[in-house]
C-alpha cells in the first residue's frame, strides 16, 4: 500500500543547463569559453554557460517559455509590461534577441490584451447628413479603379449616386481626373 510518492525534479536554473547543450549556438560559445577565447562568456561553478555573468538560455527550448511564464504570469510578478520583464529577468538571464521576444511575449498575453487601458481618443459623435429634399440636389461620387481595360479603353468607372434617391449613374473613364 502506498499513501503519497514525491517526485522530485531538477530546479529551473539545472534545467536550462541541461537545455544549453541542444543548442548549437551556445555550445559553440562553451568551446571558446573553456579555451579562454570568448572573453564575455564564462562557465560557472554548477556547469552552467554565462554571458557577462548571466545565464544563457536555449534559444528554442521549453525551458525559455516556462521562465517567461513564469516572469509574467506568476502571482509575484502580476503580468508586467514588456520593459518592467525585460529589466527584471536580463539581470538574471540572457539570450539572443532577448528585448524583443519578451515584448512579443507580453503582446500575446491574453489577460494583458483585455485589461490594457485604451489610448486612443474616443471616436467623436457620428454627425448624420441632412436628407436631401430634392433629386439630385445632392450626390456622392466615387471611382472603381483596378478594373482591366475595355476594348474601348475604359479601366475606370466614376460612380455618382443620388442621396434621395439612390438612383446611380456608371461613366466608363480612362482615367480618375477632377475636370468635369
């Protein structure tokens, strides 16, 4: 009979050690950093590859997600924005185009997208057009441009319609111009 099994598992920081060596960009910085050659990057006393003493994740590795899951998502973090993360964990981590995927992170952010504050203007109260009284006192125009070309020559039709009405006439062009 069994009452309870605890399991137990490397640390966050043990697991990205073990992810650098699927990367064949950071085990290439290994090489020069255990012959002396890569003056910026350094092996710490636990195995693990650092740049200017920060600790280099795996570019595609689970581990990356789960640190930035758990850098925004966590009780203790409560969904910082982009820069807020970028600063806390850069202190700590590092990897390739490290700003710019934590921004993409936080963009993707479900919770972050509803409760963002808009920061736009609010849109102005729509002002209808008066109805005309009268047919053809009062029109709107347009032009359907992109079409091919007749055998006339035509590519363009100038579109006037009549506001009352909705009456519309279709006046084959060669090209849109502002002379009547």
């Amino acid at each position: 009979m069994q009452l309870a099994q605890l399991t137990v598992q490397p640390t966050l920081r043990q697991r990205i050690i073990d992810a650098q060596g699927n990367d064949p960009y950071l085990v290439e910085k290994r090489g020069l950093a255990e012959a002396g050659q890569a003056v910026e990057f350094s092996i710490s006393s636990d195995g693990g590859l650092l740049f200017e003493r920060r600790l280099c994740v795996p570019s595609d590795s689970a581990v990356k997600t789960e640190l930035l899951s758990e850098a925004h998502s966590s009780p203790f973090s409560m969904h910082p924005g982009s820069t807020k993360m970028y600063q806390d964990l850069k202190r700590v981590y590092w990897w390739r185009n490290m700003k710019r995927e934590v921004a993409e992170f936080v963009n993707r952010c479900l919770v972050c997208q509803q409760v963002k504050a808009p920061r736009q203007k609010p849109a102005g109260l729509l002002q209808p057009l008066s109805i005309p009284e009268w047919k053809w006192e009062n029109v709107s125009m347009d032009f359907i441009t992109g079409l091919p070309r007749t055998q006339r020559g035509f590519a363009v039709i100038w579109v006037v319609v009549d506001r009352l009405t909705k009456s519309a006439h279709f006046v084959p062009c060669n090209a849109p111009t502002f002379e009547v």
